[in-house]
C-alpha cells in the first residue's frame, strides 16, 4: 500500500521539532522555562517542539537564542524550509496566480531523463491542448479564488511541454480511460485534445498507455503522482502539492506505477480507446 503523500513531510517536521527538543534538554530549560524566555505562552513551545505547529524562521531563532546555540540557527531555518517545501497548500503557490508556479518546474522538466506519470482525473499537464489547458487552469481559478492569469499560466504550461519534442527524454505516461471521457471542456475542445493524444502517441520518446474501465484492478486508482527520473515524486491533492524525496517513498510509487503500467493497454488497443471517447462526443 502507498505510504500516505504527506508522510515525508511530516517525518521532516518531527526530525525539526526533535532537534529544538535536544537544544532545549541540553541547555537544563523546562519547556515552560523556554517560552518564558522566548516570550511565548508554554503551550506554543510544546506545539513546536511536538510537531503540531511548525515554526517561522524568527521562532527558531528566538529558541536558539534561549538555549545559546545562536550557531545552530543557519542550518535549523534550513531544515525548517526544505521541511516546508514537502507539502504546500496551492492557496501559497497560487497566490499572485498560476503563471509563475508553471513556469517555476521548467528546469526541472529540462533536467530530468525518464518522466513516469500516472494522471486519474486529468489529462496529464504535458499532453495538455491549449484549448484543454485553458477550461482546466480557469476551473482551478475559479475554485481557489486565486488571481486570474489563466492565459499566461497556460501559455507557460504549454512552453513547458515542448520537453515532449526536444531533448534527451523519455516518458511513460498513463491515464485511466475515465480521463478521456471527463467533459474538462467543451466538446469541439476535447475533441482536439483527444486527437493531440493519437498523434503524440506516435513519438519515439512516448509511450501512452490507458488503463481500461474493466481492466482487473492489480492497484486501485491513485491520487495523481509524476516520478522525475529516480530522485523525486510530485503528487497533486486538493489542497496541497506534496513533493516527496524519501527514497523508501520513490520505491513505494515506482512500485505502484509498475503495477499500473500493467493494467494498461498500449498501441491499437490504446488508440481504439480514445478513438471510442472522440465517438461519444458527438
């Protein structure tokens, strides 16, 4: 069974929140003896040395300060960040808008050799039409109540995707066959989009593969998740992006990914699966 998407942040969090602890044993301070010095209520100090609250860059300083470990304050708000950066709610990265979180993956997208990715709601974001793009990221919008940049976004989105046509990569895409029938758009827009997945489909670097509604579930459907080469996982939940770099983790969904990839069809199998979707648009 997948560990939990959220678990590697958690686990980063507590390894934080455990550190604060020894620096507060070490310096011989009760917990309520530490926020009085820091000038806290002693229930914030237990929420932070607990993990239950995450502290600011100016909350671990304070607590270095209290315990005099002033020279362990650089690599704890370091901790703290890569901590934070594991799981962040959309509200934060959309924030001013989608166009600079879309075009913040670029190097990633550039860098990496073997994308892998498993998509059950949507078409994935690579594969994705302008026309497909734009009723998506405008739903998004819409739902999170963030500024609308919805073209820019999706003209970044698309620059993106052109990792399909250049460079050295290889990608390993798969859908659930409900992705092709989903009404994302309107129907002239998903017919198009359907029609980029048919001609995509015959690039040497892809392999699409589609996992048919009465295919014998190996894996039940997942949240949706890419795996960049070996080194990191990206999973998209309601609420938050969660990226995890945990190599039990990567293993874990590598694993599912390969169980998935067996379910799937692939080539004419494929084809007359999508073929099927653009037919039942009319």
């Amino acid at each position: 069974m997948p560990a939990s998407p959220s678990s590697a942040a958690q686990a980063a969090r507590e390894a934080l929140a455990q550190r604060l602890g020894e620096l507060r044993r070490d310096a011989g301070l009760t917990g309520r003896e530490l926020a009085v010095r820091c000038g806290w209520s002693e229930s914030k100090s237990s929420r932070i040395e607990h993990a239950r609250t995450p502290p600011s860059d100016a909350d671990i300083r304070a607590w270095c300060q209290a315990c005099d470990a002033v020279a362990q304050v650089a690599d704890l708000i370091a901790a703290n960040r890569a901590a934070d950066s594991l799981y962040v709610e959309w509200r934060r990265i959309h924030r001013g808008g989608m166009r600079r979180s879309q075009e913040s993956y670029l190097p990633l997208y550039e860098r990496t050799r073997h994308f892998r990715v498993y998509c059950s709601n949507v078409i994935p974001g690579l594969l994705q039409t302008s026309g497909y793009a734009t009723a998506l990221l405008s739903t998004i919008t819409a739902f999170q109540g963030t500024p609308d940049d919805v073209a820019d976004a999706v003209a970044a989105r698309v620059n993106r995707s052109r990792v399909i046509r250049e460079g050295d990569h290889r990608f390993a895409l798969l859908v659930e066959e409900s992705v092709l029938r989903y009404r994302i758009a309107s129907p002239s827009v998903m017919a198009g989009q359907l029609g980029y997945l048919l001609e995509v489909m015959s690039l040497p670097s892809v392999s699409l593969g589609v996992i048919p509604f009465a295919a014998q579930r190996g894996m039940w459907p997942q949240e949706t998740f890419m795996v960049f080469d070996d080194a990191s996982v990206q999973v998209e939940l309601l609420t938050a992006f969660v990226n995890v770099t945990a190599p039990g983790e990567i293993a874990t969904y590598l694993g599912a990914f390969g169980q998935l990839q067996e379910m799937a069809v692939y080539g004419f199998e494929a084809r007359a699966l999508i073929a099927r979707a653009i037919e039942a648009l009319e």
